[in-house]
C-alpha cells in the first residue's frame, strides 16, 4: 500500500487582506509550498482546492481551474472540493487519496477563502449553508445560534459553564500570540471573554472565531520518493471522514458530535494508535464549544469533562496535549476553506521542530481535526515525521 | 492496480422540476441506482457528489453532507466536488480514485443541479461563475458570448458554417425523442435553427443547451467484487483530467480545446485505445460548437472538419462514430452538476444493451467527455462492459 507525505507547505497571513485578492492569496501560499518543497511547478502533477463558497463571496465558481491558472500549473487536473468549512480537510484527504491510488506521485492541495469581500451579513447567510437552510438558515439560526444550541445542550448535560467555555479563547488567543501568521495578536482574559457582548447565548463575541481571508497549501508526494527529495517529510499515516445529518433536529442529541468521533476512530484505528499516542491537535475551534466538543469526540478527556480540562491547563502549549498552538480558528483566524489545509501546515511545522515560541516539546504525532457546518463533515488527519534525505 | 466499474445507475427526468426539490431530485437518483446496482445503504462505504452552484441556486452549500443526509447514508465519507459543468464528471473520477486508492470497495457517486429555483438572468450570472468573473462576465461576457467567440474562430479558421452547428442541434433533438428522461421530445431541422433568434451570434437560441433541473447516480465497486455480485459491471477503462486557462484571452487560440485534447489522449494512453475503438460518445454540447471542438479534440475527426463531418451524418445513431446518442446536453437537457454522471449513465445503459429505440449496434467501448466552463477543466472517461456474475 503506497503512503504519502507532505514535501511542503505554505500559508498567508490569515486577516482582513483588503488589498489581495482570492487570486494573489493562493499564489501567495502556493508558491510558498512549491518553493518549500524544492520541486518546480512541472513536477506537480495534479491540483485539488479545498474552498467554501467563493460563488457568493467573490462570485467566482470553478475555483479547481483558477488556482491551477493562477499558478500557471495548465494543463494538470484541477479539481475544487467544497464540505463547508471542512473544504480543506477534504481537500488534503483528496490528495492524499489521488496519490494513494497511484495515479499520481505529486500532489497540490491548496485550501482558500476570500469573505471580506462581502459584508458581514451576505457572509452570515453564506456561511448560514453548510447548514440546513431550509430549516435551520431560513428560520434565522445562523451559526452561531447552531453552536449556541450544542453549547446549551452541553452546560446541561455535562454542568459546563460560561466560564470553562471562555477559557477555550483565552488559550488560543495566547497561542496565537506565537504566531506571526496569526489574525489576532492580543490577549485576552476570562474577564474579557465574560464581559464580551452575547451573540448567542451563552455564545458571547469572544467565543465566536472570526471572519477571515487566508490560503495555504501543502505539496503531497509518495513517501519512498518524498524520502529522497526532502530533509523532513511529514507523512499522513491517517485520514478518517465522516457524516452526520446536516440539520441539528436530526442528531441523537446536541452535546456530542458523532461524525468526529467516527472520523476519529477510524483514523486512529489505521494508524493503529490511540489518543494517548497524539502530541499535539488542531482542532476545529469555529466556536469555544466546539473546541470541547472536539476533544471530547477524538477521546484526549472523557465524554463532558472538556471543560474542566481546558479550565486545568491541559490542552495548553505546555500542558498534557496541546491543542490549538497555531491559535486555533479563534485566534488565528478562519478562512473556511482554508483551516483544514492550515492545520496540516501547522501540523508539519511542529513535526520539523521549526515552530519556534509555540514548539511544542518533542512533538512525534500530530492530529488534526476539521469540520463542515454544525457537525455534518468531519475529517481528522494524523501526522509523523518520516526518515528523510541525509 | 485495483480496477473499478459501475454496478448500478440512475437519473431522474431531466427538465423544468417546478414540484420537486434539490433534495427530492438527488434521492430519486439515488435511490434508483441503488436498487439497480442491487447493493443496500449500508454497502456503500463513501459519497461524491458532482454540483456546480448549489449556493447560488438553491442557497445551499455543503451538499456532499446534504445527500449522504437525504439518502440515510450518514455516517460515511461525503464530499462534493465541483468544477463548474465538468463537476458530475470530476465526482465519477473521485470516486473512481477513492475505490483504486484501496480505501473502499463500494462508492457513490451523484450528480444534481436544480437550476430553476432562481430567474434566467440570476442563473446566467451564476454559471458566468464557471469563467473568469472578473475578466469575463464582469464585462458583459456570459456563456454564449463565450462560445459564440469560439464559434466564430472556428468559422474564420475552417469555414465552418452556421448550417454545420445547426446539424449538431438537429440530431440530437432527433436522439432526444428516443430518450424518455430527455427534457425535449421535439424534432427540429436546420432551418427551425437557422430562423431562432441570435443569443450571441453566430449562436442562436437552437444552438444552446437548456437551464435543467435534474439528478443522476452511479454506483461503483472494485471490479473484482463487482463481477461476484452484478450481471453487467461497466468497467471504467481509464479516466483522464486536464485544465486550460480559466479565461478565453490566456488561450493559444479559440479554436480548439486544448484541455479536452490533452484527457482524451491521456485516456486512450491509458486503455491502451485510439479514437477508432470507440464505439459511441457521450460528449459535452453546452452549445452547437462545444461538440464539433469536442468531437475533433477527441479526435473522432481531422481538426477543423467537425462540421462537415456531422453535417454528413456520421455522428448520428446510425454514423460511423455515434455521439451523444442520449440526446446530448442540448436535447437531453444540461442540469450542469448532474450532466457527467448523467454521462456515464447512458454509456451503461448502451454497453448493457438496453438502450431501446437508441441502442448502438454493436456497442463495446465508450466514451464520456464533459467540460467545465469554456474549456478550463475537461474530463474523458472510457467505459467497456466487463464480464459479469451468471
């Protein structure tokens, strides 16, 4: 069975870029991974875009074929791959997959979202469709009323209170302080997080991750090759998906989310490790809540103790596993289709050792965790530094 | 190398669905291939699912999750892939790659646009979405002005007449009677063609596909399961993929496809074949002079002699190298996510000899090409039947 690695890897400044457009930002991060690669855009044999909704936030479909023009990468396959805010989880598993069957030996795989483009309320309705918007966006439940729902479901179920919820921002935030790629570089406190105006209840401003432009991209390779061109590959020993109804009112209840956990588990299961065996993860933190939900799912706690634990220190930089070093969505932004492909960067920058202030301590296995709307999509990747070149 | 083949199809009516919705359209799809493949829900081990705008159409993103949802598939791998009207065929070679990657035995795979949800002139600007908004449709420049470009570098280049293009409308209007899932059962002659209003000249109404709504559904399996279990497994004998510059003014010229050329030649390498082993084609006629460019970049015919080659009948049911046989894009209808998958649907239903009235004689080999945009992404897939269960 072939395996694949990343030979490579790129990513923007996530912010407000006002003046770079969808196109100079995936050229920005995926020249950055070709040329951190040390391979040439001829040797990129195929190309897969992981992007959320670029028809209503620049009008633009058929974004596959963009980025290979942009690029200058005609004529390979060019291929979009959309699961909501999971855009760049699927994307990379596409790659990964592409390679996997050996068609390919070279894969780029680029995640990318322009959203200030638009005003905050067209992006609300926009992002308002990786849910249901027949009975849920329609009705007025945008995401964060979605998330606010699960928060709910949780602080009743499990006892998890406002206070545990804010110390999910606080981390990343801080975490993101380390972060020169980071939207937000400013600290923040529980207080803060407390005093913050609710968007939702219990959801407050400083639970909710932002609104953000941003690209990255990774360069995928066949590992046996990938030993021999790169220093320190990073290889995907795993990729697990999987679905849930798209639509709260379908789930068997709100306090937990099951596409994650069989995404999880059938990572974990291939890799043939556990979560005790992970150093670190990136999770998908869109909201506070989601965050704990995440934890909880890919088994780093126990069912409902995610708060505690966060509030204990124990998913900080320097606690029992770090989660979140990047900053997370929450501090170091959320450029939808681009998150699942940023936390695989982040991944292989831990891996390398090269993370600098945020390194985590002898990081040998990384995971990362992406979602599409409330919980539909889920995709968790687990990472290891290969042998590489001498 | 793991082999893979179509065990089950199926596709709704396509048309102006005014009383039924996106999600109703894909589970009648869905369902029928299904039960045609003769497999259950709880067989199929991940979803691809082909859409070209759902989140200008219907306002609805995520729709990978949303079908795995309609379909009681959760909680598999569901993702949607779009490359603008090339994405049914880009999901068909996803899921062709998910089951040679050797992660999974049984996929499917679904197509679907409901386009009638919005008015013509929203629907315009969203598939203007599938070139370069910015240097294309911001200017004025919508799909026929595209082609109609095209068209007219055809006809300076070869002396290709409006006569020729209005040859391709009429046969496969006259296909389309015998295909009781076509949107129009109405037979035209040239000079009904040549008297339709100019959309954008030399282009008129007659020579442009229809706005569609419609569903269509494959289900693939690891050949070798699949001749345990199927009668007739198709066999998908290659896939090939290419990209061209998303805009027009970045082309060597306007009168050839170049990304179509370079699939097709890659399938053929692959199969081992050359346009002469085809028996039928299903190829993508957005407009009269997308399927001469597409029949001469296949290589069906010299390069520039398209239209008198059709103009002579030997495309037609009963040619030397039948094409669109179905009724095409233009006859059968264009609902432009479903339109690839729709595709490979009919090259079954001919190399299973159950086509009926449109049967090809003799029919061995097929072939599918759908495109994206005016030429950005192309795909070719080769279809042959393959031995089955007895």
């Amino acid at each position: 069975m072939r395996s694949v690695s990343i030979i490579g890897t790129g990513c923007t400044v996530f912010g407000e870029h006002w003046n770079k457009s969808f196109r100079q930002l995936i050229a920005e991060a995926g020249i950055e991974a070709i040329q951190n690669a040390g391979v040439e855009g001829k040797d990129i044999e195929a190309l897969y875009g992981g992007n959320m909704a670029s028809g209503r936030f620049i009008g633009q479909e058929h974004v596959g074929a963009l980025i290979a023009d942009q690029l200058g990468l005609n004529p390979i396959p060019a291929t979009r791959v959309e699961d909501a805010c999971a855009s760049g989880g699927v994307a990379l598993r596409s790659g990964y997959m592409a390679i996997k069957s050996g068609e390919y030996d070279v894969v780029a795989v680029g995640g990318i979202e322009k959203m200030t483009d638009v005003g905050t309320d067209q992006a609300a309705i926009a992002l308002g469709g990786a849910g249901d918007q027949e009975t849920e966006l329609f009705h007025g439940a945008s995401f964060p009323a979605l998330y606010a729902l699960m928060a709910r479901a949780h602080m009743n179920k499990f006892g998890t209170t406002e206070e545990q919820l804010a110390a999910v921002s606080v981390k990343n935030h801080k975490n993101a302080m380390l972060n020169p790629k980071a939207q937000f570089h400013r600290e923040i406190t529980v207080a803060d997080v407390m005093k913050s105006s609710y968007i939702a209840s219990p959801l407050k401003l400083l639970d909710c991750s932002p609104i953000t432009d941003g690209a990255a991209a990774v360069i995928l390779c066949e590992t046996e090759k990938a030993k021999e061109i790169c220093e320190q590959p990073i290889e995907i020993i795993a990729s697990g998906q999987a679905s849930d109804t798209l639509a709260l009112p379908g789930r068997k209840n709100l306090y937990e989310t099951m596409a994650a956990r069989v995404a999880a588990k059938a990572a974990f299961e291939k890799a043939k490790l556990t979560p005790k065996d992970i150093d670190f993860a990136e999770v998908h933190d869109c909201f506070t809540i989601a965050e704990i939900l995440a934890i909880e799912a890919i088994g780093f706690c126990e069912k409902g103790k995610g708060g505690p634990f966060t509030e204990q220190g124990k998913t900080a930089l320097d606690g029992e596993i770090p989660v979140n070093v990047s900053g997370g969505l929450k501090g170091k932004g959320h450029p939808v289709g681009a998150t699942g492909v940023a936390q695989a960067v982040e991944a292989c920058i831990q891996l390398q050792g090269k993370a600098e202030k945020r390194q985590v301590k002898d990081a040998k296995i990384g995971l990362a965790h992406n979602v599409g709307g409330s919980g539909a999509t889920a995709t968790v990747h687990l990472f290891k530094a290969a042998e590489g070149r001498k």
